[in-house]
C-alpha cells in the first residue's frame, strides 16, 4: 500500500504533460481529507510523519 501512495506524489512532481493537474487535485480533494482525518486519528509516528509529507506534496502541487 505504501508504495502506491508513494508513486502518486512522483506522478504528480515529475509534471506528467498527459495529466491535467487540475482534475487530479480536484479527484483526490476528498481523499486527501480523509487521509488528514484518519492519520490524526490512528496514524501511528511514522505513518504520520509520511502521510504529511505526501498531503504537503499535493497540497502545494494543488495550491491548497
């Protein structure tokens, strides 16, 4: 699973020309929410410290 949610962030970094930025910040809005939720809930240290790494790399790539 953790190497799923790592590819996301390279995908989204690496500027894939074919990907349209907006409707993949737009499509992962609420799950980005709900990983924030959840890691804050019963996100152990390291699962935290990874999951607000990858949620800082989508925000900024998404301007939130």
């Amino acid at each position: 699973m953790m190497r799923k949610v790592l590819i996301l962030p390279i995908l989204l970094l690496s500027s894939c020309s074919s990907v349209n930025q907006s409707a993949v910040c737009d499509g992962t809005e609420r799950s980005r929410d709900g990983l924030t939720v959840a890691l804050l809930t019963d996100g152990g240290p390291q699962s935290r410290m990874a999951g607000a790494g990858l949620l800082a790399q989508l925000d900024a790539g998404c301007g939130d």
